[in-house]
C-alpha cells in the first residue's frame, strides 16, 4: 500500500467514524450534525464570485463554513463536507489563500494530497458505505444509474460514478478524463481479480467510446459495445467483449465513462461465484490492494 492508500484510508476510517457517531440512517444526509460534530457553523452567501466555492473562517473560537449560495446544491454540500474534512482530518488548506476556488474543486490536474484526501472524505459523507453499497448492489450498471444515485444522495456524477464502480458486483471501472487525459481512475474489486488495470496520465484509447464523444460535437452520451482491448492492454482473455457508457461535462472539459463486463455480453461465459464476505471496511479501497482471490467455481 502506498502512502497515499493509506492516508485515504485513514480519511474514509474517519468518514465512517463521523457516520457512526452522528447515526446517518438516511439519504441524503443532513449536512448540520456534520457541522457540529466539526465545531462549525455553515453560512450560505449569495456575493461570492462564480469562480469561489467557500472559505472557513474562525469567529470566536468556531469554524464558520461560507459556502456559495449561488452554485447547484450538490457543489455546495461537496464545498461543505470538503472544509468539514479540513477540521476533522486536520489538514492545513492547500488552496491558494484561504478562498476554495471552484476551479481547485472541479480539476483533477495535479492536485496537494490535502486537498484529494478532504474529497475523499467528503465523498465518503456524502454516500454513506452501508447504503451506497446497497443501493449499488440492486441496480443494474449504468449510467442512468449512477445519475439516479447522485440525485438521490445529493452528489455529483464524478463523485457517485467513482464510488459506484469500487462498490459493483461485477467487473467495473470508473475513469474521468480531462482535456483527452486520463486523469482517474477507480475499479471494483472483481476486476481487479481479471486483471483489469487501467493506467492514468495517458491519452484516452482512440477506439473508446469516451475518445468518440470528444471528437464529436454532436453528443454529450453514448453507449457501445467494445473489444475488451481497447482498454485494457492485451484484452481479458475470458471477457472479449465490454460495454462503455460515457458522459461529456463540458463544462469542465471532462468525460466520465463507466466499463464493466456483465453476463449478457459473455453469453458462453461460465458463471462464476464470488463470496461476499471480503472484509467490508478495505473492501472498497481502490486499487493495488493485493487481493486474495475469493473465487470459486460452482
Ligand atoms: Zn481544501
């Protein structure tokens, strides 16, 4: 585990904490016992720039929260649980001055650690791990999915997507790209078992349907059916076939696709078992965490 790994873990550890302690049972969280949990008071201003998302500020001895009152609702609720991890986590801001730009938000360029390690912890606010990773597990993948989960959850698209493929029940991936680059990305662990690693800081694959959107004006989504090559190097042997559906947000010069491999693109696949009882707390952390393999055949 890297150091970084580790450090996010910590963050989500003391996510679930905070849940815990304030009794989250329902969705979409109330952002208040957040607040006083982290000695803090959120005040919502309509006179930022478009480009702030908020500040912390003390007044006498408490953490006042600003937070654009002018962005959509679900940039504001990031805004806040993000500076809620600044406290909680004790992480100094590495904004450029105490002002959190929208930009810093919004990018995935290189970014401090600090600042990845407060969205980690505000995305793990945001989509609670008992119920996230139900509410995943009895849907099918799908965009249209994740966008229904980041209504109900009050969470953007980036934020749900990446979570939801960790938390799929089949062979999944999440990539964000930015400006044609891959940027992020995160995997469930049942395709961590096959292998399918995707490397980040290199261009979109050409045959991908998320290079296709970037190239064509006319559509911001789309769905196809790919080699399983195109983006994973050498293709998956058992799993020929994967299916890409990928969104534009041009706003921010990003796409997001979602990969996975299901049982109706394999039609000849043997199904397989997998067992569900894999430690639920790193169940869930993203990458090169060695897994044992739980497979077994029926
Ligand atoms: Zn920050």
């Amino acid at each position: 585990m890297s150091d970084f790994q580790r450090l996010e873990f910590q963050a989500i550890m003391k996510a679930r904490k905070l849940i815990r302690d304030i009794g989250v049972s329902s969705v979409p969280i109330d952002l208040e016992p957040f607040a006083t949990a982290a000695n803090a008071r959120i005040k919502i201003v309509h006179d930022l720039n478009d480009d702030e998302s908020g500040q912390t500020t003390q007044i006498k001895g408490k953490h006042v929260i600003i937070v654009n009152g002018n962005h959509r609702e679900e940039r504001q609720w990031f805004t806040v649980l993000h500076e809620i991890a600044h406290i909680v986590l004790e992480l100094p801001s590495k904004h450029q001055g105490p002002k959190l730009r929208t930009d810093t938000l919004m990018r995935y360029g290189r970014r401090p650690q600090e600042e990845m390690l407060c969205d980690v912890f505000a995305a793990e606010c945001l989509l609670p791990y008992d119920l996230f990773s139900k509410d995943v597990s009895d849907t099918e993948i799908s965009l249209a999915a994740v966008k229904d989960l980041a209504q109900r959850y009050k969470a953007s698209l980036t934020t749900t997507g990446s979570r939801f493929a960790v938390n799929a029940n089949e062979p999944c991936a999440f990539v964000l790209s930015e400006a044609g680059h891959i940027r992020y990305v995160s995997r469930s662990k049942y395709l961590n078992e096959i292998k399918g690693w995707i490397d980040f800081n290199i261009s979109l694959p050409k045959g991908s349907v998320a290079f296709r959107l970037t190239q064509d004006s006319s559509k911001t989504e789309d769905y196809d059916e790919l080699a399983s090559d195109v983006w994973f190097n050498g293709g998956i042997k058992s799993r020929p076939m994967l299916a890409e559906e990928a969104i534009l947000l041009r706003e921010w010069d990003q796409c997001l696709s979602l990969i996975w491999f299901d049982q109706s693109l394999e039609r000849s696949d043997q199904r397989s078992d997998y067992d569900d009882e894999a430690e639920p707390l790193l169940e869930e952390l993203d990458g090169n965490l060695p897994w044992p393999s739980k497979r077994r055949r029926r």
